[in-house]
C-alpha cells in the first residue's frame, strides 16, 4: 500500500490520479466482505442500476448494485429493510466517495438460516439419508393416496384438482397440519408418521405452496427428515416451486418440483393408460397376424403336396406337353432367326462388293470439282486482297498529305485539332507531304 503513495520528489497529482490511486490502494487492501445494516434512500434508475445507503446507528456508506447482480435478487428490496450485502470496497472515482459494489443481497438473518441448511444437510448425508439405493420406486397402480398438507393451502387444491382430472377414481386420504410458523416441522413429522401407522395409502404427497425461505423452513426440520426417512409408504416432496429446495427434498423418495407435479407422478392419466394399452394391444397383435399368416401359407403348402396319384400323373402329362410345344417352338423360332441372319450377311456382301468402273468414274468428277474449287477460292481470296489494299490506301495519311493538306504537332508532339489546343507564341511543327517547317503562332480564332 506505501508503494502507492507517491514520493515527495514527484509531481502534483491531479484529482482523477489521485482518485485512481485511492480505488487501487482499497481494492487491494480490502477483500469480498459481507456488510449488514439498513437500506436508505433507495433509487432505481432507468438503466436498472440499484443505488442505496446502507446504515446502523452510528454510520452509512453508498452503495451500487448494477442491472446484472440485481435481477437474480429474488424479492424487492424496500427503504427501512434489513438486509446484508457481499460487495467490493471502492471508489468512485468521478466523485471521490467511498462506496460498496453489491454483488449479493440478501434478508437480514439468512445466513443463520442457510448456514443451519447445511449443517443439518451435510449431517443427513453422512448418516446416509440421502442415499439413491434407500430410495423407493412408486407403485404403478396406487389404490389409495396420502396427502400431508394444510387444509387451507392452495397447494391442497392444486393437487384435488390435478387428480379430479387425471385419476378420479383414486381416493385421498388428508392428513392435516400446520405447514408454517411455530412447530409446524414437529406437527408436520407427526402426520407423517400417522400416515405411515395407518398404512392405508400406497403413496405419500408431503406438500406445501411456493414463499420465501423462512416460510418454507419447516420442511427443513430435521423431525421432518427423520420422518420421512422413517416412513413406510414411499414418499413424494413437493414443497415450494422449482426453485426451492429443502431437506425434505433429498430424503423423499422423489422430489417433484411443485405440488401439481408431484400429484401427476403420483398418478397415471386415464389418456396415458389408453395410450399404453393400445400400443400394447398393437405389439401383441402384429406378431400374431404374422404367426396366423405363416401357418396359413404353410397349409396351403401342405395342401398342394396332397395330390392323388392320378392327378399328379395327368399334370406330369400336361407338363410335358406344354415343354414339347415350347421345344418345337424354340426349334422353329431358331431356324427362322438363322435365316434371317444369312439373308443379312448375303445382303452385306453384295452391297461391299467392288465396283472399279464406277469407282474410276467418280474419282474423275471427285478431280475436276476440286480443281474448279480451287480456282474460285483464289479468285475470291486475290478480290478480298485488292478490296483490302484500296480500303487501306484510302486511309493511308499520307495520301492526305499528298492532296495538300499538312500535319500539326505542339511541342509535347501532339496532333492539334482545335486552336483551343494551342497558345500565343506556341512553336508548331508543320508536316507536309514531304519535308517538314516551324510555325510561330501570333494569332488564333476560335469557331
């Protein structure tokens, strides 16, 4: 931290240098803290930024919570709050004030809370509680149904209505309790443990509707653990929403993430059933279908095979008269093809055959017509060449110049068009048809 103060030979320091020294100098000396005290003078700005005081009685400090660490705070925080912060000691530095950056916030009093969770959690787990082998499955086919609740809670009527539509016939056995406030941990292992002594269910909802951590917090007893572990009847938790996790959680036999799912794995819809019991109806129909074809065609094979000796002896005869015909139909249709290749081949011959008289007579015409070819190809190509020599003594300058006209060249050697390309007292280089003069311009008109 000295290392950061400058010597006294150095030069002044602005305010923002010496703003950044004092930001580098607290984050390195002070480390993550957790800082508890009173929220004041709240202020959401519209970028989403949460800006408060935290204060006790006998102190205050700014603090900033920014958009990305503040939408994962589950509640609303309020002026006159208790809460307690995890946040980084610093410095503003375009104001030079002192000031915390919030990272976590929670309610005053949680981390008592949260630390309990996980004595009693990583106590449950050693003793083996949340083990996946003790774990039991669920009857397929429940005949009665247990349900561990209170009977004004909303999660009761969430889980009546689920099983009204999914398996009316199933009947519910309410085993009524307290499930918040003083002692509702003990009265809740109770009922457990009553349903267990009655042993009138096959399955076992311990539920409850979704709040905050100290509303849920009697499913976290550890009576209520035992309870459950204890218990005879295979359990489903279904306490809070998915977020929430409790102890009672990690013992059930299953955790379903709200009271409504844990009465839908507790129960199979009708629909569910009908649609099970028609694919199964249609495996065990296909392969019988085939089983019935495959005798059906091994019968008529059979059938086939049991031939009377007089009738076999008359489809032998039939068969063989029907391969004589086919024989001398073959024989026939051989002889015919064979003809017809030889008249082929004769025809091949005679048209192959030489002919000098007619040959000598076509060579002759052949010689006469490339001759005459010959003649008219030289008369064209020599019009072509003469065509060409006159088009190009047309254009050739110096033809022009022999008419009487001349040349113009400036000085940089070009051909001048227009008097717009020269200047007075500009030397130009006159060309005629032979020999060449200067030319000084003293005058020029412009059209």
């Amino acid at each position: 931290m000295e290392r950061l103060i400058p010597p006294p030979s150095s030069p002044v320091l602005s305010v923002s240098a010496l703003n950044g020294l004092a930001r580098s100098a607290i984050e390195s000396a002070l480390p993550l803290v957790w800082v508890g005290g009173e929220i004041s003078n709240l202020t959401r700005a519209a970028s989403g930024h949460w800006y408060f005081s935290l204060k006790d009685d006998r102190a205050q400090v700014r603090c900033a919570m920014f958009r990305g660490r503040n939408q994962y705070v589950d509640w609303q925080p309020a002026n006159g709050d208790q809460v307690e912060v995890r946040a980084v000691p610093t410095v503003y530095e375009a104001r030079g004030e002192f000031q915390l950056q919030v990272e976590l916030m929670r309610r005053a009093g949680l981390g008592a809370l949260f630390e309990a969770f996980e004595r009693l959690k990583q106590k449950l787990s050693q003793e083996g509680l949340f083990e996946a082998a003790r774990k039991r499955p669920l009857p397929v086919f429940p005949k009665r149904l247990g349900l561990v609740t209170s009977p004004e809670a909303a999660a009761l009527r969430d889980v009546l209505t689920t099983l009204r539509r999914r398996a009316p016939w199933l009947p519910v056995t309410l085993y009524p309790t307290p499930v918040q406030g003083e002692g509702a941990g003990r009265k809740i292992a109770a009922a457990i443990q009553a349903a267990g002594a009655h042993q009138t269910c096959d399955v076992l909802i311990v539920c409850r509707g979704g709040g905050s951590i100290e509303d849920l917090w009697a499913f976290n007893d550890e009576a209520v653990a035992r309870a459950i572990a204890a218990s005879p009847v295979p359990v489903i938790s279904g306490v809070g929403h998915e977020t929430d996790f409790t102890i009672a959680d990690f013992v059930a036999d299953l955790r379903a993430p709200t009271p409504t799912a844990a009465a839908e794995q507790a129960s199979l819809s009708r629909e569910e059933w009908m649609q099970r019991l028609a694919a199964l109806q249609h495996r065990l129909a296909r392969p019988l279908h085939r089983q019935l074809a495959n005798r059906a065609q091994a019968v008529d094979l059979a059938a086939r095979r049991l031939l009377h000796p007089a009738q076999r002896l008359a489809a032998q005869r039939d068969s063989l008269a029907h391969l004589g015909r086919r024989l001398g139909m073959a024989q026939a249709q051989g002889l015919a093809r064979n003809r017809w290749r030889f008249d082929a081949l004769a025809q091949r011959l005679a048209a192959a055959r030489p002919q000098p008289q007619a040959s000598q007579g076509e060579l002759e015409r052949l010689r006469h017509a490339l001759a005459r070819a010959l003649a008219l190809g030289m008369q064209k190509r020599r019009a072509e060449v003469e065509r060409m020599a006159a088009h190009l003594a047309h254009l050739n300058p110096e033809a022009v110049l022999a008419r009487g006209y001349s040349m113009v060249r400036n000085a940089k050697g070009e051909v001048v068009r227009s008097s717009a390309q020269v200047t007075l007292d500009e030397t130009l280089e006159l060309r005629f048809h032979r020999g060449s003069a200067s030319a000084l311009v003293t005058n020029k008109k412009e059209e």
